[in-house]
C-alpha cells in the first residue's frame, strides 16, 4: 500500500500505535482496550497500527501443547484505521528474552516508510515488555520519541531475571509513560522511571454500548429464570482469570441458592485455553445445569448478558485495569474481584462491590453469597461509571502526544548541526 506524505503541525502529530496485543481478524478479543483506547484518539489526531504478530514455524503444534493461542494473520487489515500485522519470530518459553529485538526488527520497514511519509512523530507503545523494550530502540533508530503504556503485565515481567532488566530500561528511557493504574504508576517508579514522566491515564467506557438493559426481557432472550441469581463472568478462559476459583464456590453457594446460573463468557487468548479444563471441572463437580459456557461475546452483544446478571465476578490473579468492571457497572452490575492490580482502584467503594484477598477461596464464596443476598443501587453503579467516560481519558492523552512532540521539535530544532 502506498504512504501519502502528510505534514505535521505541533498540535496533530501523527501517531504510530505499537501493540502485539490487538484486535484481528482471526483474533477479534486480543486488546480491545488498547483498540477502544486509540481509536478514539485517532478521531482528533492522524493514527496508524502496527501489531507485531509472534510466529514459530511450529506454533501450530506449540499452541496444542500449552504454549499460548498464536493464530496466523494477514499482513494488513483495514479496520476504522489501517494495522499493519508483520510477523516475528519468537520462540515461547525458551527465547522470551529476544522478543523485544525480534519485534522491533520485524516492525522497522514499516516504521520506517511511515516515518519517511511524515505518518511517525510519537511511536505509543501498549505493554511495558516486549512492545516498550522495542519501542526504546525503535525510538532510537528513527529519532521519535517514545511512550509506553503499562497494562498489567510489567509486575510478572519485572520479576523475571531476563526480562526484568529490559523493562526497566525501556521505563527508563521512555520520554513519557502512561499507566493504566496508580499501582503501575508505583511500580514504574520502583524501577527507575522519573516521576515526572509517569502519568495515570485510565481506561474508560463506552456508555451508548453498555446500558442497562431489561432485565427480564434479557432473561427471557436468554432463557433464564426471572428470579434465579445469575452471576457472570467476562474474559480470556485462562488460569489467571479465576473462572475455576468461582466454579469451586458453585457447590456451596448451590445449597443456598439452588437455582444459581454461571454465565461464563470468553473463549482462548494468547496466554492459552482453559475451555476444555473448566468444562471438565465443571462435569466433575456435576454442575453441567448450573454453568453455561457461551463462548467469545462482541462488545456489541456484552450490555444483553451484564443486564441479565445479578453479579459480575473475576477472581483474578493479575490485572492492570480492568476495563470489563467499568462495563458491567455501567450496565448497573455490582462487582465481586480480588485485591491486584488496580482492581482497587476501580471498585473503590463498598456501593459498588467487594474487593477481596486473592487466593481466599472461603472469602470468594461468602462475598458471592453476600453480593447476591444485598439490595444494590444500581442506578448509583451506573451513575459511577458515568463518570470514567472515554472521552475524559482521551481528552488526556491528546493533550499529553501533543507536548511530547512539541518538546521533540524543540529539541530537535536546538540539537548541534
């Protein structure tokens, strides 16, 4: 595809999105946040993506073994805005710590005729590791400056001895980095990153998509009874999600609540496939009339699901933010989640649901049975996600992508001939 030069005045820089982690074609789930976060930036300044894709010659088989979903894409997709999908070799497990040079060598041509074409004045990295740590030294190749945005999966990568010190020299060398959390913020500073260019910049929702619904007219849609206690769960079907931590409350909160419905909602992501083992766990446990396994859901479809919920529930392991909860709330869903990440700091009050420790498997239970059993307001749930709109966050963001390119102009303009 031909690259229309196009000029860039200080206050429309062009940004150039680099994610792993992005919606395709044969992966519609992967990173919608950061699509849904982008997008709407790309309404006020001139974007493109690209979305390195990780490839092996054997991923086919690696995936069948545990190694992660890796789907094959197309090299370019028109979406609202054009992603570019170039592959890199990248060998699960076993080479993690190449993947920030293999990704950066494999997005370079590209950058490059964007940069060539006037479509590259700020590279806007999504993932600390290994987006950030090759944004660094893309940055460096072709003289952009650079941000990285963290989601949640800096904490595991920082503690790890070969990826540790590549994220922390790309927080470092960054000219801005965004967090998605207060939690991140901190942990951007425990290593290194200057206070001054670390920001929290939220996620936010879509309130015409996610509404509260009919409740009893979804329900009937759905076929569920009108006063059995639903709980719902949206994400990836992987271990870190929890989908198994709620299905072992399920036989004791059964005795309470003999008609209890478990939506389960989601289906593989890059980090795996727990579909066949949480369908398994559910036939052990003999609870096949209680959980009903609905696959992967459009974001369109998502309000139907929430407003026929009475609780939405994610015992998770890790989180950045987590946008799903600022959905559910805004479909008037109180939410039961446990205590990482930035859960916290979304569910930040008692009216809107109960953060809890990870990893207690009675607490889950009793704050599933209490979360059930409360008279919620929910027109106050949905009032609170009114206030953490995305046009708040973009409004940010717009104004942040343009000082950091009028700050390299400047700098550029007085650099030594």
């Amino acid at each position: 595809m031909a690259l229309e030069s196009s000029g860039a005045p200080q206050d429309r820089p062009a940004l150039v999105v680099l994610s792993s982690l992005f919606p395709s074609a044969t992966q519609p789930g992967a990173g919608l946040f950061v699509r849904e976060r982008m997008f709407r930036v790309a309404k006020i300044l001139p974007l493109s993506v690209v979305s390195p894709r990780a490839w092996f010659p054997g991923q086919s088989l690696l995936s069948r073994l545990g190694f992660g979903s890796r789907v094959s894409t197309a090299a370019i997709e028109q979406q609202q805005q054009t992603v570019w999908l170039p592959k890199f070799l990248s060998v699960p497990k076993l080479f993690r710590r190449m993947d920030a040079w293999m990704m950066a060598l494999a997005a370079l041509p590209r950058l490059r005729a964007l940069r060539r074409a006037g479509r590259l004045d700020v590279l806007d990295a999504h993932f600390g590791y290994p987006d950030g740590a090759a944004a660094v030294r893309l940055g460096r190749w072709l003289k952009v400056p650079v941000c990285i945005t963290m989601r949640g999966t800096e904490l595991r990568h920082s503690q790890d001895p070969a990826l540790g010190p590549q994220l922390r020299k790309a927080l470092c060398q960054a000219q801005q980095v965004f967090s998605v959390s207060e939690s991140l913020r901190q942990l951007a500073l425990s290593l290194g990153a200057s206070p001054e260019k670390v920001k929290v910049v939220g996620n936010g929702v879509d309130l015409q998509r996610f509404q509260m619904l009919d409740k009893v007219q979804q329900r009937v849609r759905l076929g569920l009874l009108a006063d059995a206690p639903v709980l719902i769960t949206v994400g990836g079907l992987v271990e870190r999600k929890g989908f198994h931590r709620v299905i072992d409350c399920l036989p004791s909160l059964l005795k309470q609540f003999p008609a209890l419905i478990y939506l389960v909602v989601g289906g593989p992501s890059p980090e795996g496939d727990w579909t066949e083992k949480l369908k398994s766990q559910v036939q052990s446990l003999g609870l096949e009339a209680h959980v009903r396994f609905l696959g992967p859901v459009k974001p369109d479809d998502l309000a139907g699901l929430l407003s026929a919920a009475d609780l939405f529930v994610l015992s998770t392991r890790n989180e950045g933010w987590a946008n799903v909860f600022l959905e559910a709330m805004a479909c008037g869903l109180p939410v039961v989640t446990t205590d990482v990440g930035g859960n916290a700091e979304v569910v930040n009050h008692s009216s809107l649901g109960e953060v809890l420790p990870f990893g207690d498997h009675d607490r889950l239970c009793s704050a599933i049975e209490q979360g059930l059993r409360r008279d919620w307001d929910r027109q106050a749930i949905r009032t609170y996600a009114q206030d953490n709109t995305w046009d708040r966050r973009v409004e940010v963001l717009v104004e942040e992508f343009r000082r950091i390119h009028r700050q390299a102009s400047a700098a550029a303009k007085a650099a030594p001939r």
